[in-house]
C-alpha cells in the first residue's frame, strides 16, 4: 500500500475510531470496506437511533458486507432526505 492509502489512512483516522495504532493495515481496510468503519461515521454524523444492526463480524462474507453498506446508504439517504433544502 503506498502514499495514497497513507493519505487516506490519515484522513479518516481523524475521526477517531479508524486506526488506533492496535490494528494493522489489512485489518483498517477491512473494517474500511466492509462498512463497519463508515457506519460508524454516519453515526456521528446522524445519531439517530436506527432499528438496524451492523454485523461487525463480516469475515469476508460478501453477503454480510453488502447487507452493511445496504444500511449505510439508506442511513445516508435518511440523513439527506429528512434535512430541508437550503442552497
């Protein structure tokens, strides 16, 4: 992984959660892509309780990994469509 993922790396691990210096570079991207981490952004960003449950044991189960990313953007779509328009 070059400086790009570094970039990256450093980007999100300013939110906090990403990267607690425990966790080695393949298990960041996991969690990265397997919809755990972002979940967990939108959660700081829409606190809002939801009555869907992340699976944070995805373990390479692509089923699990969409089902996670499915809720994120629906999260995301909430988020925006609840918000009024403003330009």
């Amino acid at each position: 992984m070059g400086a790009e993922w570094e970039r990256e790396q450093t980007g999100v691990k300013t939110f906090g959660l990403f990267g607690s210096g425990s966790q080695d570079n393949l298990t960041m991207y996991m969690d990265l892509v397997d919809g755990i981490f972002l979940n967990q952004i939108m959660l700081q960003i829409d606190p809002r309780p939801t009555n869907q449950r992340i699976n944070k044991h995805v373990n390479n189960d692509v089923n699990l990994r969409i089902q996670n990313l499915t809720i994120l953007v629906r999260n995301i779509k909430t988020y925006y469509q609840d918000r009024p328009f403003s330009r």
